[in-house]
C-alpha cells in the first residue's frame, strides 16, 4: 500500500513507483470490466508485443517533440515541455503495464534498477576508457 494522503493524492518519494504500479494495476482491472472481451481480457502474457510496441511509438512521439529532424527548424523546449511530459508519462504508462503483465513488482523493478545502476556506475569507475582525459 502507498503513503498516498486522500487529501493531496501525492504517495512519499519512497512509494511513487509502488503508487505508479497500484494505479495501473487498478486501470488494468477497470478495463477488463468495462470491457469484458476487450483486450484487457487476454492473458497478459498475450499482451507483451504489443506493450513493447506502444512504448516505441510512445518514444517516436517524444521523438518528434524534441524536433528530431535536422531539417527542419527546431522548437524551442520550453515550448514543448508540456507535450514531452506527456509522452514520458504514456512511456511510463506502458511500460508500467508490461511489467504488470510479466508478473513483475515495482520492488522487484526498483531493486533490479538499482542493481543495474550499480554495475553501470562500477563500469564508468572501472573502465579506463570512460576517465576523464581518455580516448
């Protein structure tokens, strides 16, 4: 359960994941009941492309709010903070679902994160080729 207080709906930074991952899971439920033979309604392991996929167009969407086109002239970011906020948080939407999907927890996820976070940290200290000055 999230620290979440009624009155502002804000979970503790400790529990944002964990809120993150109660609101999708309770998403998920709401749409497998308004829509009993949707595709909510297949097993989640059914569904793991088609997260994948949502989230690449998702990211193709940001994409294209960071005026990614050389060609063209570029908007200033702050005019498309909004926009890229909420793309990120339709990445996060589905990526949130995907991990759901596979049986994942956010525990399991944050702590795989920070294990992975770790190793890449220990790659920078211990790479010769990532020190400052080097080729």
């Amino acid at each position: 359960m999230s620290d979440a207080t009624p009155e502002s709906g804000q979970a503790s930074p400790r529990d944002m994941l964990a809120d993150i991952f109660e609101r999708q899971a309770r998403l998920a439920a709401y749409y497998q009941r308004a829509r009993p033979d949707g595709f909510y309604s297949w097993p989640g392991a059914e569904r793991l492309t088609t997260w994948t996929r949502a989230i690449i167009h998702e990211c193709c969407e940001l994409d294209d709010e960071l005026s990614w086109k050389p060609w063209k002239n570029p908007r200033p970011l702050e005019e498309t903070r909004e926009a890229r906020l909420v793309e990120t948080a339709d990445i996060l939407h589905f990526l949130v679902q995907l991990a759901l999907d596979q049986g994942f927890t956010a525990d399991e996820l944050y702590q795989t994160y920070v294990r992975k976070n770790e190793e890449n940290q220990e790659r920078q200290r211990s790479d010769p080729r990532y020190q400052p000055g080097r080729a």
